[in-house]
C-alpha cells in the first residue's frame, strides 16, 4: 500500500527551516528546540495510515506550544460544521466534551465566525482577529465567549482548501490569553497541512465513507443526542431509561471509532446515517 504524503516530508523540513528564521521575539535555543520537535513529528507520522494515531501525533506536537485542544473537520456547504461535505466524514477533536454538548446543543456550528473566516482566508487566522473584526456580529463573539468560559480561551485555526472545492478546518486551542506568535503560527500550520494531507490521503486508500449499520434504536439515540439532548431527555423521549440510552450511545461510539457522543452524531449525520 502506498504511505501517507512521504514525498511531502522533505519540503515541509525544508519550509520551516527556511521561513523560522531567528529573531528577539523567538530566541535561537527555543527556535532550534521547536524546530527539532517539528522533525520529530514528521518522523514520527512518516508511514502512519491511522488517523486517530495522527491526531495523537498532532496532539503531542502541539502541546509545545500550550495548546491542549484541536479541532478537525469538513464544514457543509450550509455552514454546519458537522455536515456532509466532499471532505468525507474524518472529525477528529479533543475539546471538553462539556463545550463540545453546548456547542451543538446550541447550534453554534450554524453561526460559528471560525467557519466564515475560513471560508475566505487562505492562511492561518488568530481567533482575536476575527473576535476584534467589525464585521463580527455579537452572536458570532458569543461563541468565543461562551468557548472561553469551558477553558478555551484563545486559539488559531488554519482553513485547508483542496481540489473539487473541498475544504477543511484546524483549530488550535489553548487555556491562556497570549497571544500566538507568527513563528509559532507557521510551526503549526505546516504540521496542520501534514496532517491533513496524510489523513486525506489514508482516507481515500482505506475507503473511509463506507458507513458501518446501526440498529434502528442506535439511530434514534445518536439522533437525538445530535440533536443536543442529553441521556435522561432521549430517555424520555423514546420511552426508555437513561442507563439503555447510554447503553446505545456506547455502541454507536465504537462503531463508529468516535472518543465521544458528540464525535460520533458527528459522524452519523456525514455517513448520512442520520438527518438533523
């Protein structure tokens, strides 16, 4: 089987070298420490063809730059973030499942700014910018908010543009204030677009979109937990208990190879095995 992106690796050593050149906001021992670490992190993801051990690997790498959070995913035509779009079902993200309940609860992924922007930008973005834009209505700025008070405090997210218009979002996150600098902007943008890049790619040798089956009663919880319901409100909604609702919940979960609920409604509704 053909690796993931291997050609790709030279280039991407060779950019960050190029570009992260020293300066007084990044001195040389910390520059040549992150720089080490971002050729570990090609090294290590040379050859891999999981994806959730990508993301790991992602994860690992970016924790360098205090970032404990990252989000992944395909945004639909229609803005969902969670919706079926050319980029395949791959989600992927390690936020608190707290904020991850919320924000669908709340539909934020209909008026999320991060989607707009990314939608229009080429290059990684700072949250603050966008926070700070004029054009960003108050709902949009309550989502940030509202981010921020589950930890999630300042980040950036780097839009992936790619043929057939498909298209795709990391985000990055962190529990400070600080703000991101370009240096660290570029490190994570390059391991971003490696990551992308390797996942896509694994994702069209493996057949990915095959959607496994679910019985109809895992469908109808995984339904309404898209739908933001909790256990004990899908209980009562469909007549069973909260521990039977869980109890289905948990097989779709690892069907679907999903960390969380709210990762695998996510996936179910880009199978297409669910409707919102």
């Amino acid at each position: 089987m053909e690796r993931p992106t291997m050609t790709l690796v030279p280039q991407l050593r060779e950019l960050a070298t190029r570009v992260l050149v020293p300066s007084m906001h990044f001195p040389t021992v910390a520059r040549e420490a992150f720089a080490a670490q971002f050729g570990r992190f090609l090294d290590q993801t040379n050859g891999v063809a999981q994806s959730e051990q990508l993301f790991d690997l992602l994860s690992a790498f970016a924790l360098n730059f205090d970032c404990p959070w990252i989000a992944y995913g395909s945004p639909a035509p229609d803005q969902r973030f969670w919706g079926p779009g050319r980029g395949g079902p791959v989600v992927m993200l390690n936020y608190p499942d707290e904020w991850q309940e919320r924000y669908l609860k709340m539909g934020y992924d209909r008026i999320d700014p991060i989607i707009k922007t990314s939608r229009k930008r080429a290059g990684a973005f700072r949250w603050s910018e966008v926070y700070n834009d004029a054009r960003t209505t108050e709902d949009e700025r309550r989502v940030f908010d509202e981010a921020a008070t589950f930890g999630l405090k300042s980040g950036i997210s780097v839009p992936l543009h790619g043929p057939d218009s498909s298209f795709a979002i990391i985000s990055f996150a962190q529990p400070g204030r600080r703000e991101f600098q370009n240096r660290t902007i570029t490190y994570l943008q390059l391991a971003a677009l490696h990551f992308h890049l390797s996942v896509s790619k694994f994702a069209h040798l493996s057949g990915i979109n095959d959607a496994p089956n679910l019985s109809l009663r895992e469908k109808e919880c995984i339904l309404w937990t898209a739908r933001g319901k909790s256990s004990w409100e899908t209980g009562r909604i469909l007549g069973i208990s909260v521990n039977t609702v869980n109890f289905h919940i948990k097989n779709v979960m690892r069907k679907l190879d999903a960390a969380s609920r709210t990762v695998a409604a996510v996936k179910a509704v880009n199978f297409g095995i669910i409707e919102l």
